[in-house]
C-alpha cells in the first residue's frame, strides 16, 4: 500500500512560505493579507469532493471520511451547505 501523503504539512509550508513573502517584518503589511479560514475550509471540501464527482467514483463519502475525518453524514450536510461544490 501506497504512504499517506500529508497534506496539511504541505500547506502549512506553503502558508508559512507565503506569509513571509507577503508580511516580512513590517507590520504596516498586514493590510495586504486577506484570508477567510472558513472559505478556505470550504474550498478545500469543495477541491475534494468535485476531483470525485468528475471522474465518477463511487462512495464518495465513505472516501471523504477516510481523507478528512469528516464524518458520511456531515459531507452531506456540506455538500448541501456549500453550493458551489459541483454534484
């Protein structure tokens, strides 16, 4: 079987790296960050599921449950929560 590949490490680098670029020491830059952890939450659900649905795979769910820890019954509930996310 194949290494679980975590993500969470890669974007939280990616953040790091991306803050540093955008922040550097200066405070006066906070102005130019803008990020909605909520959003960001929902476009990564979204990212997820729509890569399943377009190549239709089954048990789609069960799947998100076993990548995310989001239980079968609360990806339902986001899915219908987050319109965007294609079906």
């Amino acid at each position: 079987m194949a290494e679980r590949i975590d993500l969470n490490a890669e974007v939280r680098e990616f953040l790091r790296m991306r803050v540093t670029q955008i922040l550097g020491e200066e405070q006066e830059n906070r102005g130019q960050l803008k990020l909605s952890i909520k959003e960001a939450g929902d476009d990564i659900f979204c990212l997820l599921y729509d890569y399943q649905v377009k190549r239709g795979w089954k048990q789609i769910a069960e799947s998100m449950a076993y990548m995310t820890g989001i239980e079968r019954g609360t990806t339902y509930k986001m899915r219908e929560r987050i319109r965007k996310c294609k079906r």
